[in-house]
C-alpha cells in the first residue's frame, strides 16, 4: 500500500531525467573537483541559476540553511542584529546558526502572514547609539512558510527593500520556495527578488532535485559567500552530480509546480466539508489545519494518521496547527483518499 507523504516537499524523489543527467554528465567526464573550480556542470547550473535570478552570479550550496547562514557571513559582522519574521526559518529552525556561527542577534518581528512590513522594519532598525547592536540586515522569507506558504509579491518586497536600503540594511530573501510564488504570480522569479542583495533559492523541495540551494547577488556578494560556504566546510568535489540534476529542476521543474497549487487547492475544498476542522485558505503548496474545535491534538492525529500510511508533522511549535505540504509524490487521487480518511477520524 502506498504510503502518502505530506510532511514536506523535501520528501521528493529525483526523477528519471535527473539521474539520466548524472549519467550523461559522467560518459562527457564533465565532473571535476569544484573546490578547485574544475566541475563544469557546477558552473553551467550557477549561470543558469544566477540568470534565472537576475543577478551577477550564484554559488551552489549544500542546503537552504547553508545558503542562509553564508548570506548572513558575507554581509554581516558579529555584534550586529538582523531582523527577523518571528516565525520565519532563519529564527526559528536553523538552530541558532546565525548566532552561534555568525555571532549576529536575530530581532523577530511580527509579520503580515509573514511579510515584514516597511512600518515594522522601520520601527524595529535600532538607533544610532553605542548601547545597541547596529542592525545591519533584513531577511524577508517568500513564500512563507508558517504563514501557509504565503506570497510576498513584488511591489510589497521593493517596499521593504527600499526602507531596508534607505537605512543602510542588506536584504537577503529565504526564497526556499520562491518559485512557488512566481509561479502562482505567473512572474518571473527574478522580479520578486529586483531589490534583493542576496536570495537563497532551493532545489530540493518542489522541484524534487536530491540535494542543493544556490545563493544569488552580486560578483561581490558571491565571492564573500564563497568564502563563508568554504568556513562552514561546504566546499564540494564532484559536485557536478548534485548540479546535474539541479539543472533539471530550474529547466524541467518549475512550471509542473502548478499541479501542486492545484491539488492543494483540491485539498482545501475536501478538508472544508469536515465539520469543525478549520483550514486555513492556502495560496501556493502549504496548507494549514487547525484542530482547535476538535477532541484530537496535533500529535494524537499524527499518530492516527500513522496507522493508515499518511505521513503528517505534528510540530509542536505550530501549536494546535498541521501542516500539510503538497509535492510532486502526491496525485489527485492520494489527497481524495486523504480526505476521506481524516472525515473517517474526525467524525466528520
Ligand atoms: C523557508 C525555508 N527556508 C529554509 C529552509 C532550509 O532548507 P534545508 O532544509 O535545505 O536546509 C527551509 C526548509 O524546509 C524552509 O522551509
């Protein structure tokens, strides 16, 4: 029986195009040592990336977490604050990687469905004055994740920028899913980043490649980047076999991105007929329930759903929320079954 997987879109299997990458690849002896700048598939995925980002240049890293704490390093020094959405990745699921490795203080903020507002931004930048940390960066997280995989679109991200920018601030985009809002804008993804210094985009959530984020900007950026990557012991060999099917997914992977806004949207009309379950409305491939109104707990339910081979979180920190992310491993047909199954639990 299959099991069905809504933890995460990081679940996603490569497909049979990407392996058949690494192949071909490997039969062109394309592989090298890129530590030593010797892959070329490594530097054909990062000029792609980078053009497909509308900046100078981009580096592959090994994960959406890496590619956040090197922005970070390559444009901020220890003692200073950055700020944060309160729920955002980068504060909360990094492990304290900005402060422990960086030595920067994170400032959360109250976000608007996680969009850090040019009000809140301006009212959280720290005065001129040696009792505080100078605040020095901003990161604003597209789509965001704990708010639904919620769309920051372009006019609300250059007016951020533009306060961020008129206060001397870098801004970094977590764009771990930014394709996602691209696509749901039908926009290029390099017009939600115009006014970023830096971007992190990953490879290995919605468009199913195995391993790999890149970070994005100037030649500068990217060369201070390159050099916190190396610190942080991400320098790779043969890296071109993590490329190859990075490539895939920037050239084959984004536009199919739309099944998944579909089918989450197929998921929302068939939760809703549940009777007290609140789901809350999803713009791209995260949707969120809330059990509030129900006998059951987040964790209770999780270990229901178990029993009949449906994978859910039930991450405490979303408190009495369950995420459930839609991804290419999962059909029309899984989430019909889904929903009659949580009817069948919650009694509906
Ligand atoms: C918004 C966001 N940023 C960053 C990351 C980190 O990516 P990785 O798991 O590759 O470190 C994630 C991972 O789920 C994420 O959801």
């Amino acid at each position: 029986m299959k099991t069905i997987d809504l933890r995460s879109d990081t679940v996603t299997k490569p497909t049979d195009e990407m392996i058949e990458a690494i192949v071909r690849a490997h039969k062109e002896d394309r592989f090298g040592d890129d530590v030593i700048g010797e892959d070329t598939v490594v530097h054909e995925l990062q000029d792609k990336a980078a053009k497909i980002l509308g900046k100078e240049a981009a580096l592959l890293v090994t994960s959406g977490t890496q590619g956040n704490v090197v922005s970070l390093l390559a444009q901020a020094k220890p003692g200073e604050e950055v700020v944060v959405e309160e729920r955002s990745h980068s504060y909360i699921h990094e492990a304290g990687a900005m402060a422990s490795l960086g030595g920067l203080y994170p400032k959360p903020v109250k976000g608007d469905r996680g969009y850090i507002t040019p009000e809140t931004l301006k009212s959280a930048i720290s005065i001129d004055n040696p009792h505080y940390a100078k605040t020095t960066m901003v990161i604003q997280e597209n789509t965001h994740n704990a708010s639904g995989g919620a769309i920051i679109g372009p006019e609300q991200f250059d007016a951020l920028a533009d306060v961020a920018h008129e206060n001397g601030l870098a801004v970094h985009c977590d764009g771990a899913r930014l394709f996602n809002a691209a696509v749901a804008l039908d926009i290029p993804a390099k017009r939600l980043v115009e006014r970023s210094d830096s971007v992190m985009v990953c490879l290995s959530k919605g468009l199913s490649a195995p391993v790999g984020s890149i970070v994005a900007g100037t030649e500068d950026f990217i060369y201070k980047a390159h050099r916190a990557r190396k610190r942080l012991g991400g320098g790779m060999r043969q890296a071109g076999l993590i490329a190859a099917p990075g490539i895939v997914a920037l050239e084959s992977m984004v536009e199919r991105l739309r099944e998944d806004h579909e089918n989450t949207q197929l998921l929302y009309s068939q939760l809703s007929r549940i009777p007290d379950l609140i789901v809350e409305e999803p713009e791209t491939n995260i949707l969120f329930i809330r059990l509030d109104n129900l006998k059951i707990n987040s964790m209770e339910l999780e270990t229901e759903l178990k029993k009949r081979n449906i994978l859910v979180y039930g991450d405490p920190h979303f408190g009495t929320r369950t995420r459930l992310v839609v991804h290419r491993m999962v059909s029309k047909e899984d989430i019909l079954h889904f929903a009659n199954e949580m009817e069948d639990i919650l009694g509906g």
